[in-house]
C-alpha cells in the first residue's frame, strides 16, 4: 500500500496508526514500509546480526500492530518510539550474556522532525551522516560506543584510557553539535 | 541520583544517549516519572538521540520479514477467534463452523416434529454434536499445552544463561569471596558474596528473616571511594530453597566491603535503613 492517501499526500503516522487500532491491515502495511529500514538497520548496526535485527524488527511492528491504541500522540512520536525501542531490544539482547536485561523505559519520545517520507528521510540521513562525520574523532568514537554498543561512561572511559570527565563532556559536545545541526 | 532535584542538564545527554551506569540511569528515570518538567526534557533529548539511529548503514529488511508479520498477525487472529466461541460468534474457526452447522441441524430435527426422518437425524446430529465439542475443546487443550511448553522452553533457555554467567564469575581470576555476618537484631542471618570486580559482577547468596510488608533486603557494595552502590533488592529465600541472586555494578569498582539493609519496597539510591549483614572484603 502508498504511505500516500487516495488525493497523493502524504498520510501521517498518527492517521496510519488510527487505522491499526481499528485493524486496518494496510495501514500497518504502509507503517512497516516507512520505517522497517531505519529499525532494521539500527538493530543490525547494535547486533551485527540479520537473523537478530530481523527478529527485532517484526516483534516490533507486531508489538504496534496489537497494542496501537496505548500509543499516545501526545507522549511523543511514533517514528522516535519505533527508533528507541529498536535500540533498546537490541542492546538488551547484545548485554543478555552479561545480564543486563533490565527494564528499558520506552516512553516519551519526543522527535521534532519529520521521518515521515522518504525525501525527509534522506535530508535527516545525510545531516546526521555529515555530523557525525565532521566529529572530533574521540566525540564521535564516545557517542558510537554509547548509543550503538551500550556502553557506559565508565565502560567508555575503560575501553578508550581516557578519563571519565573527558567521556561525559565528548559525549555532551557531541548530542549539543546534533542539537545545532538539527535546529 | 536527584535527591528530588530536577534532573541536572549536562545529565540529560548522558541519560538519552545510554551513556549512564544503570544505578544513575534508574533514579534520574524515577524522577523523570514524577516530574513533568524533566520528562518532556527528557523526551526531547530522547527524541534527538534516536536520530543517531540513521548514522546506521541503512540496508532493507528481506521481504520475507514482512511476509512473515502479517502471516504472524493472521494467525493470531485466528487464535483469538477461535478462544473467543461460544460466548462470541466464531466466524472463522473450522471445529467453530462444523459445531453450528451441527448444532442447527440438530435444533432443526428435534423441532421439526411431523417428518419421521427427524427421528433419525436429530440422535445422529446430537452425536456430531458433541463429538464437534470435544474436539473443539481438545483443540483448545493442545494449544494450551503447546503455549506451555514454549514458555518452559524460553525458562530453560534464560536458566542455562543464568548458569553459564554463575561459572563465568567463578572462574574469573580476580573474584574475591566475602562472607557477611549477621548485625544486632538478626544475628543468625548469614549471607555470602562473590565479586569480581573485572566483570563488573556480583553473586550473592543469603539466609534472612522475613520481610516486614512493604519493605525489602537491598545488598550494598561499599567501594574504597565513594558512595555505596546498589548490587539487587532481594527478598528472603523460602524455606528449603538456595537462592543465588546475581547484579551488575560498575566494572572496576574497588570493593572494602558488602552489606544488606532493609529498606522500602522497590529499593533506594542509596542506604536509608538498618544494617541486617555486614561483611568486608579480605576480612
């Protein structure tokens, strides 16, 4: 099914998921279309594992497909929801072997931009690819480890030798540099 | 921790990026709960972290996945349905279907009255009838059963991964064994630590008395810098059993000492309540 409704513009996710509350399989259809590749290549890029990001992927859009009414438009979006919960069952499935399989909270996602179409999609891909290109080598290796291998300040600063105060303030100068470019 | 102070701003990227330790991402979360201010900071900061997501190689899913899903959604459709007759109309379900064909033609026989025939039938699509039902209800047990067996087979799974990380900490080179002594008040508690600072795991085993409602055992490593750190709430093991919990704290922490408190339900940043066992590392 197009993401698009019958006139040609764009459907919104909360239009979409509206209709997933009502089992509409087509909207959830035109959902997984938007967003399968940005959770997918997120939970490979964590995993380094298809079978495991694949998993992720279709327990999450099932998890949407039978609790889309608890979503709330208000509490945030469903695209940042889609992207932290991905994130989350991943690292929560790197750390079961040591453990840490704590609870994630998924709630409160707030995403101030537009993922909605492909072209919006492109713009975000190519702006957050050029931050995090343009980053001091240590911001950017912090960031990485924390966000994609789930790594903490402390294991951060144990892996890299650097000191723990120099970790945090990386970490901050490289979230406040994606904060400018996105504004 | 916040002490109910709002969440301090240079936190809140640390928090949203998962760079904080577990112990400090916990209680910046409960306050975030109970604060509105900081949850929609916090959602924000959220929000832009997500979109690190993109820094991804961005590849497509096999089109099987989806295939897959909506084979997955159909049949738990089915499944539903299915569970939901005879209080709701089951429409489409077989054994469903066969039992209110049945089940009509039986009413239609023994309520027909004049044609002999009925006498025939009705004996006939009363048997059906209930042979429809028990196989509707065995269908039923053997799903239930199938449902059993693959939550028994998730708990062996999770239970072998609890085991290999018990001798994973065992073997460990640098894994120090603490015993702990009961305090004034509970003298004949015992309890018994294995830590291993390089793995950033502790073990712990423990024999306590009961709980007074609402309140809960909480086991403390007390580093040779600094605050103690939270290692598990636990809760005394019942009678017979050899319960070993197991907990994360920071990797590298060097450790003068353990010791569990009591304290209220759910747990504290850090100790409020009486010392129940103490014991020190080396002593």
């Amino acid at each position: 099914m197009s993401p698009h409704g019958s006139t040609g513009e764009l459907v919104s996710d909360w239009s979409l998921l509206e209709r997933v509350v009502r089992k509409d399989e087509s909207a959830l259809s035109a959902l997984y279309d938007r967003y399968s590749g940005l959770v997918f290549s997120e939970a490979k890029r964590i995993l380094r594992d298809t079978g495991a990001a694949e998993e992720i992927l279709q327990d999450l859009f099932f998890q949407v497909w039978r609790t889309a009414e608890r979503f709330d438009a208000a509490r945030g979006s469903l695209a940042g929801w889609l992207l932290v919960a991905a994130r989350n069952r991943a690292i929560s499935r790197l750390r079961r072997n040591t453990g840490k399989t704590e609870d994630l909270d998924e709630n409160g996602v707030s995403l101030r931009v537009d993922l909605e179409s492909v072209a919006a999609q492109n713009v975000l891909l190519n702006k957050v690819r050029t931050v995090m290109g343009s980053l001091p080598e240590g911001q950017r290796q912090a960031v990485e480890l924390a966000y994609f291998e789930g790594m903490s300040h402390t294991e951060i600063a144990d892996k890299t030798g650097q000191p723990l105060g120099t970790v945090k303030t990386r970490i901050r100068s490289a979230m406040e540099t994606l904060k400018q470019v996105l504004r | 921790m916040t002490n109910g102070r709002h969440i301090p701003e240079e936190d809140l990227p640390l928090l949203a990026a998962g760079a904080l330790p577990e112990e400090e991402c916990a209680a910046l979360r409960a306050h975030a709960a109970g604060c509105a201010e900081c949850a929609a900071k916090l959602a924000e900061e959220r929000g832009r972290a997500a979109l690190l997501a993109l820094a991804a190689t961005q590849e497509k899913p096999a089109p099987t996945i989806k295939a897959e899903l909506f084979a997955r959604i159909r049949a738990e459709g089915e499944k539903e349905e299915r569970y939901r007759w005879p209080a709701q109309a089951d429409k489409g379900g077989e054994s469903g279907r066969a039992l209110r064909q049945v089940s009509g033609q039986a009413g239609r026989a023994l309520a027909g009255g004049t044609n002999w025939w009925n006498w025939v039938l009705a004996p006939l699509a009363a048997a059906l009838l209930i042979a429809a039902v028990v196989q509707w209800r065995e269908g039923r047990r053997l799903e239930a059963e199938l449902d059993g067996a693959n939550q028994h087979l998730a708990e062996m799974v999770k239970e072998r991964q609890r085991t290999e990380m018990l001798l994973d900490v065992l073997a460990a080179q640098d894994t120090v064994s603490v015993k702990m002594a009961g305090m004034p008040g509970a003298e004949k508690a015992t309890g018994a630590v294995q830590y291993s600072a390089r793995k950033g795991m502790v073990m712990y085993t423990a024999v306590l008395p009961p709980l007074p409602a609402n309140k809960t055992y909480q086991l403390w490593l007390v580093p040779t810098t600094g605050t103690p750190i939270s290692a598990g709430i636990f809760a005394p093991e019942e009678r017979g059993t050899k319960k070993i919990w197991m907990a994360e704290v920071p990797v590298n922490t060097e450790a003068k000492a353990f010791a569990v408190t009591v304290e209220p339900a759910g747990g504290v940043p850090q100790p409020t309540g009486a010392k129940v066992l103490v014991g020190a590392v080396g002593g």
